[in-house]
C-alpha cells in the first residue's frame, strides 16, 4: 500500500471460470491491496489470486443490493485515496451491462488513476459454453446483445424483430413472457429456436431448449432461474439438434440465398 494516492483497476472476470480469466486480470489481483468482487465473478479462490488483499464482497442478488452503486464508487475511493491498490472483480466484461463506466467516472471525478482490464463477456462465452454460435456462414451474420434487466420497448422490439440474426439477452428471465410476446408481435416467427443457458460455466449449467411461442411454458417447467442467458435465432439449432438438422438449416438458408 503507497503512502500517497493509490490507484484502481477495473477488472472483467469473465463468465466465472477460473481459466476464462485474462493475464492481466491475474497479475492485477496478484498485485491487489483491496479487491471488491461480485457475486458473479470467480471469486472461490480469490485468497490464492489475491494473497495480500483484503476482500470485500459488493455482490448484488436480483432485487437485493446490500451495498448500492454509489455505495460501491465510495468503497473504491476512499481505499485508494488511503493508497491501495484496488481492484474491482466484475463477472464478464465491465462495458457489457457492467456499469464500469460509472465507476471509472467516479474515480476520474475522485482525481484517482483507473485502469480497465477487459473481460471474456458472457453474452458469447455462455452461449458457447452450450455449443452455440452466435454467427455460422449461412445462417446468421450478426447478433445483438441486449439488457432484459427492464421490457423493452415497443420501438426497441420492433426493430429487434426486423433485424434477424441472432438475439442475445442478458439478464432476460424475469422479463421472458413480455419479451416473447413483443418478438413475435412484431413479426418474429413462433416456431424461431430459443436457448436459456443457466449458469453458466458452472457444474449447475442447464440449458432449456423451446420455441418463440413455448418458451415461457418451456421455462416455467424447468425452473428456469437467474442467472441465464437467453439466444434466439436459427443458431440454437446448430448445438441443440444435432448435424442433420444443423444441415437443414444450412440448406435452406442456401436455398434462400440462391432465390433472392
């Protein structure tokens, strides 16, 4: 710990797999005088990662913040103007739905140096945990990761449903049936294959396999719960059913393309 100001260093934990975690990540723990983690981020043997450090649990459970946002940026601040090094452990990537640039803009307006260190995001990493692609030549060539934390929208599921390829929904389960429903109201077909991936990366992971039309049905009889990462596009159908059916849709695909 410096006798002047210290320093913080945004760190994106990635999915929470010890192994997911980045070079930078490891040494920046190693070096670490405070670490605040979330619930989500590989937190199991953070003494070892971080041997020097004291440890403080931020972590939010839905609809239960023991410590607010604002109480988090105060924590960071105070530790580094003593002069610790601190670093935030955030699960995934601190720019995806991770609220990072609060906290480098609250250490920026503190006058503290910041640093971010990427991380694996799991809006790819959990889908490919199952066998997902998010893109495959002929099927799908993009995908648009969105917030399920709040409905969307009714522009924001038009255009959403305009825009195929394939959907990625972080934090989606409690929003699921208004999010269904506002796809296929717009034009998305009934029958389009969705994936919820629970817990990813874990020896709990649970992949739900439905339909735009079954999936809350789907999901309501497996239990599905947070924390889940939705898919929606043909691309499901790649992991889930296998290389026949993963070959019928490149066909028709092919197909469509040569008829255009």
């Amino acid at each position: 710990m410096s006798a002047g100001v210290g320093r913080v260093t945004l760190v994106g934990g990635g999915p929470g797999a010890e192994h997911l975690m980045t070079v930078g990540a490891l040494r920046a723990l190693a070096d670490a005088d405070v670490v605040l983690y979330d619930r989500l981020a590989p937190h199991e043997r953070l003494a070892e990662l971080a041997p020097r450090a004291t440890l403080i649990n931020v972590g939010k459970l839905p609809g239960h913040h023991p410590i607010s946002q604002r109480g988090i940026e105060l924590l960071m601040v105070d530790h580094a103007r003593a002069g610790a090094h601190v670093v935030r452990l955030k699960g995934g990537d601190p720019y995806v739905f991770g609220r990072g640039s609060e906290e480098v803009i609250a250490c920026r307006e503190a006058g503290i140096p910041v640093e971010v260190i990427p991380g694996v995001t799991s809006a790819i990493s959990v889908p490919a945990s199952a066998g997902i692609p998010l893109t495959h030549r002929g099927v799908s060539r993009l995908f648009t990761v969105v917030s399920g934390h709040a409905p969307l929208s009714e522009e924001e599921l038009e255009h959403l449903a305009g825009l195929g390829g394939t959907l990625v929904v972080l934090m989606g389960v409690s929003s699921l049936p208004h999010l269904a429903a506002g796809l296929q109201r717009h034009g998305a077909a009934g029958d389009l294959p969705v994936a919820i991936i629970e817990r990813g990366y874990s020896r709990q992971q649970k992949t739900t396999v439905s339909s735009l039309a079954d999936v809350v049905t789907d999901a309501t009889l497996a239990g599905v719960s947070a924390p889940a990462v939705l898919v929606v596009g043909e691309v499901v159908r790649l992991a889930h059913a296998g290389a026949q059916d993963a070959a019928e849709v490149m066909r028709s695909a092919e197909l469509l393309v040569e008829n255009a």
